[in-house]
C-alpha cells in the first residue's frame, strides 16, 4: 500500500467461505488490521464434564471476567485451566 492511500476498512464477513474468500484474493496490505484480535480456536472434543463447588462471590468474579472477554464463563475457566497447565510444563 503506498503511503498516501488511507487503508480500507474491514469488510464484515457473513460465513467461513466469505473469510476464507476474502483471505484468498484480498490485498491485506490495504487493510486497516489494527482492529484485529487474536484469537483461540478449539478443536478438541469435550467429552468430560466436571462438577465443583465455589463461593457465589468467586463465581461472579469468574463470569465478570469472562464478560470483559466476550467468551461463556466456562471455556473462560477452561482457558484459565489451560493456561495454568501450560505454564507448569515450561518452567523458568
């Protein structure tokens, strides 16, 4: 993109074809990205479920943060999860 182009905006895409299209054949350098986010995709099935006690307070805490996200509070304890357990395997 030449420097005096302002970028375009993102178009809003309706389905994973529409993405994937878009990827394919769009100049990226066009592009205002400075919008994007990461993002983490889950592609393992969750075939076990778990039942545990906590305190209301902490519970809310959880969903707050989880909100803050936009993620459901359980994939965000189970972030959490998988962050701590990640972590543990590649100490300092």
């Amino acid at each position: 993109m030449s420097n005096n182009k302002k970028p375009r905006k993102q178009p809003t895409l309706e389905s994973d074809d529409a993405a994937e299209r878009f990827v394919a054949e769009a100049d990226l350098s066009e592009y205002d990205l400075s919008g994007f986010k990461s993002t983490h995709f889950e592609f393992q099935r969750k075939d076990t479920q778990i039942n545990m006690r906590l305190p209301r307070s902490l519970l809310e805490a959880v969903k707050q943060q989880a909100a803050r996200q936009n993620i459901p509070y359980q994939r965000y304890i189970r972030n959490l999860l998988e962050h701590a357990i990640r972590n543990n395997n590649n100490p300092d």
